[in-house]
C-alpha cells in the first residue's frame, strides 16, 4: 500500500473468527476526538457513511468492528402531501458525534417530486438539526397508475444524510432511541 508517497506491506490473513480492525487516517484528518467537537472532515464523513451501509455485513462478519455503533430500526413516517419519509435505520458514531439517517421516500402520486438532498434535516422536540453530508437522489419517481383501477402504486427510492455535532460547532449527544422528524425541502421545478 503507498500512502504519501511512503510504501507500507500489510500481510493479511483470514480466519473465522476475526479479532482486531485497522483504521488509517489521513496525515492531515486526525483521529476523531473524544472530547468536544470532533474534527471530522468530508472524507472521514463518507467513511462512516459507507460503514453504515455495510453494517449488516459487517456485524456478521466483524462485529468487534461495529461494537461501538449505537444502531436502532425506527420504521417512523413524517407526513407530507403526496409523500411521505419512512426513517428506517439510525447509526450512532459516538466518537465523531454522527448519526447516520437512512430514509425510504415514498411518492404516492403519479408525478415525480423534486426535493433538495443538501437541506435534508431532523427535528427532535424542538431543536433542528441540518445534514453535513447526503447521499440522496433529489427526486422521488412517480408512482405508476393502475391503468384498471386507476390506482396508483407508489415508488420507493432510499436515500443517506449524516448529521454531525450542532450548528454551533458542539456535541449533539443525540441517541438513537430519539423520536426524529425528517424534514424534507421540496425544490420547484420550472
């Protein structure tokens, strides 16, 4: 493997039982901190974020791995005209103060809707807490019409957002067991 132009050899070796995990950080991206506001950057964000998306795998192939992930199946809906934001899963990186949101939007009309994947948010009681990081599409498809009934199947598309600290630069000691509301901007199309 080189990294900054250094070459390091890393001899790995499978087994069934698996016993220790490797993180490396970038010379200029220190470790998360434990105290305080992390510094977490753009790319140890989608690190954690592809760690989210991998968790099933890797709870069953590395669960010391993903021990220190607080992970909760929510299954709540946010209601709004026409569709609605099913929070389906939660992960807690409790390091970084990051929570990884995955949501389903479910259009229930025959038009597809646009929304902003930037401005994805949660409210809990009532405080807002606004996305560093999303990985979401910006449109939800239309829902086909049954062409006998007339009516209409909605569709599904999944989509990521990541919340880390608060807007002013804190922790936000905020647990997976939370009641959350997604807040979803609609985008006007012209």
């Amino acid at each position: 493997m080189i990294i900054n132009r250094k070459v390091y050899v890393i001899e790995l070796v499978t087994d069934k039982e698996p016993f220790q995990s490797v993180t490396f950080y970038p010379a200029d991206e220190p470790p998360a901190q434990l105290v305080g506001q992390p510094n977490v950057g753009p790319s140890r964000l989608l690190g954690l974020l592809d760690k989210a998306k991998a968790f099933p795998l890797l709870a069953g192939q590395y669960p010391e791995m993903v021990s220190p992930i607080d992970q909760a199946e929510t299954f709540t809906r946010t209601l709004y005209r026409g569709f609605e934001v099913v929070l389906t899963k939660v992960y807690r990186f409790d390091a970084e103060d990051t929570l990884i949101f995955q949501v389903e939007f479910v259009n229930e009309t025959d038009q597809p809707i646009y929304y902003v994947p930037q401005s994805l948010a949660v409210r809990v009681g009532p405080a807002v807490y606004w996305s560093a990081l999303s990985d979401a599409s910006g449109i939800m498809t239309a829902g086909l019409k049954d062409p006998k009934t007339g009516n209409i199947n909605p569709s599904h598309s999944t989509g990521y957002f990541v919340i880390c600290g608060t807007a002013q630069g804190g922790r936000n000691h905020l647990s997976v067991q939370n009641k959350f509301n997604v807040l979803v901007f609609r985008q006007e199309q012209s």
